[in-house]
C-alpha cells in the first residue's frame, strides 16, 4: 500500500510547483515541465522558461517532469503486484519484479529530489535571465535552493515536498517488504 501512495505523491509531485520565490507581493513558482507561473496580487501569468531566458532552468524542471511521472507510475505498478500479493490475487508473488520496480522507483524519485536543490542555483545563474539574484549579496536564489534576505525568500514549494515524502514512504515500504520477506524466510515459508 505504502508503494500506491508513493507513486501517487511522485505523480502529484509532477503537476504542482517544485520552487517558490517571493517578493513585495511578487510570487514565481517554478512547475515541473516547460513553464513558471508568476502572480502579483490578482494578476497570475504561465510564461515559458526559454522564453524569459531561464533556458537552464527549463531544461532541469523538463527532467524532472520526467524523473517524477516514470517514477510514480512504477510505484503504483509495484503496488499494484504488491498489493496484489497480499490480497491472494497471485499465489507466487514475484518478490523480483516487486523489488525492482521499488528500487528503480527510489532512484529516479531520489535523483529529482535531489536535482532540484543541487542544479537549481548553478541553472538560475547560468541562465541570461537572473535577476532574481540582483541586489542580494551573499545568499540569493543563484547559490542557495531555500533561503530569505532582505524581504526575499526562496525555497521548496509542494511538489518538491510531495516528491520527497514519495521518497520517504517507498523506501519505508522497501524496507518493510524486505523484513517481512526475511521473516517468511527465517520460518521456512519464504516465496520467492
């Protein structure tokens, strides 16, 4: 069950915003996929991030629409065979299958999460459009994924909280599978 609920986060994770900025009221959200919608006040725009000359960030945020809906629909597909399993509907579970689809899960769910935080800054500043980073010294989106200054804050938003819980919950399900198949195997009922 805890596989579904992962895949379900990671999916979620991939129509949500990874990425706020705010200030003065101004709110940039970075979405995975090809485009950022900012928001002042009532006012709320979906540009492309090629087109406002954040090219690198677009590219980063593309792997990571990727990363999170490959992810999450192999977590549901091993929830779905683990789940399965338990309820009877297969007799000989296959423990492999299920194993490597978690597996695979955790490192493409993992390398999004990571990616965020770890490419972000280096793509912003690379990009030919960084203002975010202009008048903040030390500290500003170009070196740091979370972080306030001045008025300013920047960090994580839904879907990269959304993309990490998937995280947390798959490898608390790879564990708990793989105890619970240590325990069959130590009473002599193990499947494989």
């Amino acid at each position: 069950m805890l596989f579904l609920v992962a895949g379900v986060c990671a999916i979620a994770s991939a129509f949500v915003a990874w990425w706020s900025y705010t200030f003065n009221g101004f709110t940039m959200l970075f979405l995975p996929g090809a485009s950022w919608t900012w928001s002042a006040g009532s006012i709320t725009s979906t540009q492309s991030f090629a087109s406002t000359g954040l090219g690198p960030v677009g590219s980063l945020y593309e792997a990571i629409l990727a990363l999170a809906i490959i992810a999450g629909l192999l977590g549901i597909v091993a929830g779905s065979l683990g789940l399965a399993s338990v309820l009877g509907r297969r007799k000989e579970p296959r423990r492999g299958v299920v194993e490597g689809l978690v597996i695979t899960t955790v490192v493409l769910l993992g390398a999004a999460a990571v990616l965020a935080p770890a490419i972000q800054p280096w793509a912003i500043n690379d990009s030919t459009n960084h203002s975010r980073c202009n008048g903040l010294n030390g500290t500003s989106p170009c070196s740091s994924f979370w972080g306030s200054q001045s008025g300013v804050s920047w960090g994580p938003a839904i879907g990269w909280y959304l993309a990490a819980t998937g995280l947390a919950l798959t490898i608390l399900g790879l564990w708990l599978w793989g105890s619970g198949r240590t325990e069959n195997a130590s009473s002599g009922t193990a499947r494989s």
